[in-house]
C-alpha cells in the first residue's frame, strides 16, 4: 500500500501523519518496523533493501518518506518499479510538505496509485468549524465574536491558532473565553509585521518597508487596514517618546498607557530611532494620506505607497 500526504497546511498534514504512526505503533508493538528516510539524501536501493528485508515479528512495515520529490535519481528508480509497490502489504508512505513541481511524474503516479490526502490552507467556515472543535477538545468555550476575533488576528496559520488556542484555554481555566481575553492575550500576526515595516522605515529603507506591505496586499490585506495600523504604532511611538523624555520606566509606560507588554517593549525600541519632530511630522503625513484616501483624491494602494516614499 502507499498512502501519499501532501498541501500547505503541515499543521493537519502532520496531526494525520502522526495518527497513522501512533495507529502501527499499537498495532505492531515492536517498534521494528517503523523506518523514516530524508527524502532528499535517500537512495533508492537503501529503501528497496530496507522494504524487502523479512520482518522477525512478522509485522507490517510503515516505511515514511519525506521530502522526495527534489530526489530525481530516487524518483527515476521509484517509477520504473513503482507498481510493485502498489499491492505490497507494507506501507509506504509519502510525506510532502515543499511545493510540488507542476507535471511531476511522481506525483502523477502518486495520485493514481495511492491513497492520498491535500491538505490546503482552511478558510473562512472551514477555519471556524476547525478552532471551535479544538476548544472544544479542550473541554473550552469560546463565544463567536471572541472566535472572530481570534481568527482576525491569526488567520489560517493552525501552528500559530493552535498556540493561541491553548493559551487562552491555560489563561480562562473552564471560564467562557471573551474578546477581551483575546485582545488581551494575543498579538495579532499582521502587528508584528507592522513593526518590522516601521523597522524599515525608521532605518530610512523605503525599499524594504514597501516590499513588505506589498506582501500584504498580495496576500489580500485591506490597505486600510495596514494604514490604520501603521496609525496605530505612530500613535503608540509619540505617546511613549514623550513618557520617555519625562523619565518614566518601562513598568510605569504599561501602567500608563495600557498597551500590551509586548507592544510596549517594541515601541520603547523604536522610539529611540525617532525624534519628537520627526514622529510628529510622520503622523500628520498619515492624516493627510488617511483623508486623501476617504476623500476619493488618491486610490489605498497608491496612498499607502506615497506614505512610505515620502517618510
């Protein structure tokens, strides 16, 4: 038999590889006839004699592969004796989670001959379905606008959401989980980018800072939304450039101003790249943009960009 798993998402791809290990496992209690092999250094003839070896206990063999499709010589040498290998009784299983050349051979035969399963990134009611069902293995409840705002902050990252998840299961313990615990706990992925474009911009790297809100925009983020984050930490930086000139300590900035630590740590850093002046005027420019925007002068796509350039 030969099972192929492959797509994006690894968080499902693996959460389902490991199922099918734990499953032999159980089943073949002598831990013999589990082989894992790095598909990229793998030789063909090392796997066909490690498969063909007799097994002492008699036990299926769960040979796991990952990665092969980089491997032309092993893929050339798999396919020329590939169909032997579709009725043997011991398992091969392909596990992929790089990106797969289009009109691969292997992958062609893989799809014919195997059972396999895609893992594409989950969306919308499909990503929603797929967090309540983790809380609630957890024994959690979280109520909808919480799990929308989670699922705003995160996005189809499961690595990520499943972290988060578990987070503000410890932080609640068995209570109803609610927007605040959320705005609370997590730090939304598109903010730490923000930061690293604000990086970019303090270091006057006007070509990095519009490449990485470019990658947003190609993913499909709102511009305004990215504007009105970038708002959002000019408004933080000014706020603690000022506490900073007045001497106040890192622990007074978050009593005072009720950010999150983490928002505070990094602003505390940036603040340091920018003069009052300098912070006062980059703001204004934000505003200016903003209405420029709302006004129908200049489309968010160019607005933001005419931000940056002028920064």
């Amino acid at each position: 038999m030969i099972i192929f798993l492959y797509g994006p998402d690894t968080y499902r791809s693996r959460r389902k590889l490991n199922e099918i290990i734990e499953y032999h496992k159980k089943t073949h209690k002598s831990g013999l006839n589990l082989k894992f092999f790095e598909g990229k250094e793998l030789n063909f003839q090392d796997f066909k004699d490690e498969l063909q070896q007799a097994s002492m206990f008699k036990e299926k063999k769960l040979m796991v592969l990952t990665n092969v499709f980089l491997n032309l010589p092993f893929k050339e040498e798999f396919l020329k004796k590939g169909k032997n290998f579709v009725d043997s009784e011991d398992i091969i299983l392909f596990y992929e989670t790089g990106t797969i050349p289009e009109r691969d051979s292997l992958f062609n035969f893989l799809i014919k001959h195997a059972k396999s399963q895609e893992f594409k990134p989950l969306e919308d009611q499909k990503l929603k379905n797929w967090a309540k069902k983790e809380f609630e293995s957890y024994q959690a409840n979280i109520n909808s606008a919480a799990l929308d705002q989670l699922i705003n902050y995160i996005g189809n990252d499961l690595w990520h959401l499943s972290n988060e998840i578990k987070k503000l299961v410890s932080y609640k313990k068995g209570q109803k989980i609610e927007v605040k615990d959320v705005e609370l706990l997590v730090r939304p992925k598109i903010e730490s980018d923000i930061f690293t474009t604000i990086d970019a911009m303090a270091e006057r790297n006007k070509k990095i800072a519009l490449s990485l809100v470019h990658k947003h925009l190609e993913k499909g983020d709102s511009p305004l939304y990215l504007l009105s984050m970038i708002n959002f930490q000019f408004r933080n930086l000014l706020m603690i450039k000022d506490l900073i000139q007045k001497h106040h300590s890192l622990y007074l900035l978050s009593k005072m101003t009720n950010l999150h630590p983490y928002i505070i740590k990094k602003s505390y850093s940036q603040a340091q790249k920018f003069t009052t002046e300098e912070l006062k005027k980059i703001y204004q420019k934000i505003f200016q943009v903003d209405l420029a925007i709302k006004t129908g002068k200049v489309d968010p796509e160019t607005g933001l960009d005419l931000l940056i350039t002028e920064i």
